[in-house]
C-alpha cells in the first residue's frame, strides 16, 4: 500500500533566538549568508548517492585548497581537535619516537595525543609566539632521528606562522613523516602541502573555511599512505582509524559512520565561495586586511606579540597596554558592540588580545569599524595613549 508524507506543521517561529554576534575571535568565524542557505536544504542519508556526489566535490576542492595533489583529501566528521587525534592515533604507535615542535596551547595538545598512543616524545620547547629557525630545526631532527614530527602551522595561542620547509626537508632526509596542524591557516593563508613536503595536514572548517564547526578536512602524502597500509598493527580507534574513513568516503561507500548531510553541504558552500573568489585573491584579501589592522591598531598604541614575518594574517595578536583589563575590553565590546574578541591563556594569559579577522569579515571596512569599537572600548577602561 502507497503511503503519502503528511505536511508538517506550519511553524509559528522556532524556540531558540541566539544574540547576533560580529566574530572577531579566533575561530568559530563568520559564517557566510549562502552558507547557511546550503545548511538549511533538506537532507539525505549518508549512503545516498548525492551525498557522495557532495563529498566527491569536496575532496576535489580540498585538494586546491590545501595546495595538494594527495589522492587521499577528504573530512573527518570531527572539530579540528578530531582531525588531529585522527593524524596522530594513525601515525604514532606504542614506542613511535616523535618530535614536537612546541610553541603553544596547539602544540601541546599534539604532544598529549602523541603520549597517550604510547610515542616516545622528545619536545623542542620555546615561548609561545616565538617560531623555530630553519638550522635549528634541521640540527634537532637530525640529531634525534625521529619517526614522526610535528609542528602548527598557525598556531591559534600565539598568531605566529611557523614555515615548514626546513622542518619537512629534515624529517624526510631521517626517514620521518611530518603532521602539521593547519586549523586557523587553511583557507586564509598559503598553506602548500605538497611544496612544503607535508606529510598528513589537517584543519577545520569554523576558521579560515568560515563554516561552521563540525568537520576536519584531512589530507595524507602517498609516501604517508603506503606507510598507514603496511601498518600491522590496528588503530587503536576505531572511529578515527584512516583506512575505515577512505575506504567510506572514496572507495566502497560501505557504512561507517552517519556522517552529516548538512556539515557537508555547508562546507560545500564555503569551499565553493572560495572557488569563485579565487583562492589567490583570497588570501590577497586576507592579507591586506591583517595589514590594515596591523596599522590601525599600531596607530592607537598597541604592540603586535608577533614579528611581521610570523604573523597570521588572519589571527592578530595585539599585546595588552599596560594597566589595561583585558576582560573588561572584551566585555565592552560584546555588551556593547555585539562583538567577540578572545583573550591570551597559558603563558600570555591577560598578556594579548586575539582578533580574528576572516571570512566575510577581511575587508576594509570591517577593520575599519572593528577598530573604532576597539578604540573606544580600550579608551573606556581608562587607556591613555
């Protein structure tokens, strides 16, 4: 017998009404209007044929993203904080010697992962926002000749932009694979897998990609790949295990996990935006908007944590005056202005402002008007220049 959907009810208006809010923190970012389009659509099953069609477009626009010809590209339906677990649980075993390059709050979560799979781990440390010079970072990785490293892109604690050129050229020459952490890079800055010689590189998508949270776009080297396949021993998760994932999303599409219909067609959407900008342009965007802010900051007063050749261009770190509550400018700003800005924590705890400025929010325009609310609430707190 045929059966028919009834009509859902006519919605009076839905129960929950959250403030709106101008994101400038470090992640989650603003989230563009089609993106939210593309959350709102209706859904399919995670076996559907679109939903693979969707996915498919998603690896592909990955992959340029990333700046990689890696054949395995795709999303790990997890915050960014998954896609690192699903790095390391596939990489480092009981006994894995594992460099870390450790230079903030990112870095030392790499580092308890690591240990907590077993690895033996051997930390280069330095104060965060500081980056690691090319023959420092070689001289370390071979003298101790590691199986894996690691280091963070962009990492979020700090603003600063660790290049990897050095660092992979290293591990490769001792034999090791290198994961990088590109969460707040992917998407705002060149993050360049292949030209860097990164090995595994995972991200986010409520940062750079300006989505919401909820996936980590992931990609492995084939050097990577054929070291996972001749692994003997099992992942020790089972829902972060690399062969099950691929083997869903680009080979057999035999079940895994209910992955989210909706989380893909918003990244989709955000990939797509990107697309059609260019992703040159882009970061260009990015680029001259982490300028402008960087001057006009400058002009009030305020010092940046960060060199200019380490900067995250679309994570700023202004230093706090001194005699200045940086909980109280950032409590102003909400109350008052509707806009989210974050705080140090860890060693720059009360030392630093994070402002990000991404997504639909790197333009002129924005810096201009964030500055202005910026000012007046520095000036509110009794800064004086």
């Amino acid at each position: 017998m045929a059966t028919t959907l009834e009509k859902p009810a006519v919605m009076e208006g839905i129960s929950i009404h959250p403030p709106k809010r101008l994101l400038f923190g470090p992640g989650p970012s603003q989230v563009h209007p089609r993106v939210y389009q593309a959350l709102a659509q209706p859904i399919v099953g995670h076996l559907d044929a679109y939903f693979f069609e969707v996915s498919a477009n998603i690896q592909r626009m990955l992959r340029t993203v990333f700046g990689t010809k890696n054949e395995l590209t795709f999303v790990i339906s997890a915050t960014g904080s998954g896609g690192m677990e699903t790095a390391i649980s596939n990489f480092v075993q009981e006994g894995t010697k594992v460099v870390s390059f450790a230079n903030g709050f990112f870095c030392d979560r790499m580092s308890e992962m690591a240990r907590r799979q077993g690895a033996e781990l051997v930390r280069f440390e330095k104060p965060w926002g500081e980056v690691f010079g090319d023959e420092e970072a070689a001289e370390f990785i071979h003298r101790e000749k590691p199986k894996v490293v690691m280091y963070v892109q962009a990492e979020t604690s700090a603003g600063a932009f660790q290049r990897g050129e050095a660092i992979c050229k290293a591990a490769h020459e001792v034999g090791a694979l290198v994961i990088a952490d590109c969460v707040t890079s992917l998407g705002a800055m060149p993050v360049e897998v292949d030209k860097t010689g990164i090995d595994i590189a995972y991200s986010c998508t409520q940062k750079g990609l300006s989505c919401p949270p909820g996936l980590s776009p992931i990609t492995v080297s084939p050097r990577a790949a054929e070291w996972l396949k001749a692994r003997e021993t099992p992942n020790r998760s089972w829902y972060f295990d690399l062969k099950l994932i691929a083997d869903y999303l680009t080979v057999s599409h035999r079940y895994h996990h209910t992955a989210s219909a909706t989380m893909f067609y918003g990244l989709h959407e955000g990939l797509t935006l990107i697309e059609e900008e260019g992703l040159q342009h882009r970061w260009e965007r990015h680029h001259q908007a982490h300028l402008e802010f960087v001057k006009q900051v400058e002009a009030l007063g305020l010092e940046m944590l960060v060199p200019p050749a380490h900067r995250i261009w679309n994570l700023n770190t202004p230093k706090v005056p001194q005699g200045v509550d940086d909980a109280k400018v950032r409590a102003t700003l909400l109350k008052e202005h509707g806009i989210e800005i974050a705080g140090g924590f860890g060693q720059l705890a009360g030392k630093i402002f994070r402002v990000g400025v991404m997504g639909p929010l790197a333009t002129m325009q924005h810096v201009n008007d964030f500055v202005e609310a910026f000012g007046a609430a520095l000036r509110g707190v009794g800064y004086k220049r």
